[in-house]
C-alpha cells in the first residue's frame, strides 16, 4: 500500500488494518515455518506496510494531542 492511500485513512481504519497486517504476517510466518509457503519476501512487504501505517497514524495521534 503506498503512502498517498494510508494517509487518506482515519485513524479508526488505520487501527482496523494494522490489526489485520499483524495477523497476516503471523499467517504468513506460520506458513512459511511448515513449508507451506515459500515467498519469504511477502512478509518483509506485510512489515513494511505495518510500519508505514504506524507511522502515519502516531503522526494523525500527535496532531491531535495538540
């Protein structure tokens, strides 16, 4: 997911979707230690788009501290 799409989110999709990346990526890990899965690049990608949703949403939770 780029990051023009995750900042068009709120705050309550964003908690919505990490949740749902975390899971995809234990999935993903659980599948690739019994063998089922060999595209061990897919969970770097899932990891990277959890991080980038984190990111943007501590910034939406800065901003609205102030």
């Amino acid at each position: 997911m780029k990051i023009a799409d995750i900042r068009k989110l709120t705050t309550s999709e964003l908690t919505k979707e990490t949740v749902k990346l975390k899971d995809e990526i234990a999935e993903l890990r659980r599948h690739i230690y019994m063998g089922d899965n060999q595209n061990v690049r897919a969970v770097r990608n899932k990891r990277k788009d959890l991080s980038r949703m984190l990111t943007v949403l501590s910034e939406y939770l800065v901003k609205e501290a102030k």
